[in-house]
C-alpha cells in the first residue's frame, strides 16, 4: 500500500457513515475515521472484526475471583483467625457468607483496572504520547476519512464529493504509520 493519504471532512454522523459504506463498496482502503463522539455502525461498516474484549473481561474476573479467595482463605482463616461476632474461623466455607461482598467487589476491581491497562496498551496510548489526530475539527463536531490514494487521485475525489465530504484534502507530509 502507499503512505500517500486522501482526508474527507464530513459534517454528520449519518452522512459519513452512508459514505464509508460507498467508498468500501468501491474497493478503497480506509485508513482511519477520526470521530467526535462514537458513532454507531461505524465498525461494521468499515468491516472491523470483532473484539475479544468481553473474552478478557471474563478472564480478568475469574483471576480476581481467584486472587480475593486465596487472599480471603489466608487472611482470615489460615494467618489471623479472628471470633468476629461470634462465628467461629474453622473453614473458609462455614464463613463464605461473610466474604461474598469482598470476593464480588475484588473481582470487579480486577476486572475493571486490568481492562483498562489492556486497553491502553493495544491502543498505544502511552504517558506524554503526542496527538495523531491530523485535524481539530474532529474534537469538536467533525468527522474525517482517512483513505490511502494508489495513484487514482481524480477518481477518489469524485467519489468523495458525490458522498457528501465537505472539504477533501492531500496532506503533504504523509509517512508510514
């Protein structure tokens, strides 16, 4: 593929999706959609595969389920038994009641923190990273297509035009991501 880039501004969600729908119904290849706010449809339209987000939010939960039972066992029954109010601390189980809300609350603490971390990392969202973002706008309340061009210049704006984009530009400066 080339490095060389075309953008396309919309002005509406709903137009640049019907646009992303006709440029990948000609074949072109979209880069990037720089948006505002997330727009609905966006990922199929664009032909996006699926995530595993919810695969590794399940697996974040089962090793937090799995830390607050080792921590709660070594704690409370192995380490420090306590008589708190009046229940005796022979067995994890005969207190399992007791520990339910810590076991649900670390669980959704792993769960939700490691998510987090893994979503900063597929997204390369380091500390002081600097802004991809070619064009303000699309913090405020414009979209932008990023389309690579394969020497069809004159073809590609034609399209753009016909779906809408309300300025199409060819940066100058563009390298390979």
């Amino acid at each position: 593929m080339s490095n060389q880039v075309i953008h396309a501004l919309y002005d509406d969600d709903d137009t640049l999706l019907s646009a992303v729908k006709e440029v990948r119904a000609e074949k072109h290849h979209i880069e990037e959609i720089y948006t505002p706010f997330p727009v609905h449809g966006l990922d199929k339209a664009m032909g996006l595969e699926e995530t595993r987000i919810a695969i590794m939010a399940f697996i974040y939960g089962c090793i937090g389920f799995s830390v607050a039972i080792i921590m709660i066992n070594f704690i409370m029954i192995t380490d420090w038994p306590q008589n708190i109010g009046g229940k005796p601390s022979f067995t994890f189980l005969e207190n399992l009641p007791a520990f339910v809300p810590v076991i649900f609350e670390m669980t959704v603490f792993f769960a939700a923190h490691l998510m987090v971390i893994t979503f900063y990392l597929r997204s390369r969202l380091w500390p002081f990273k600097e802004a991809e973002n070619p064009n303000p706008l699309t913090t405020d309340d414009k979209f932008l297509m990023e389309i690579s061009m394969d020497g069809n210049e004159e073809q590609l704006t034609a399209l753009l035009k016909k779906t809408g984009a309300i300025e199409i530009t060819i940066p100058e400066n563009t390298e390979e991501k």
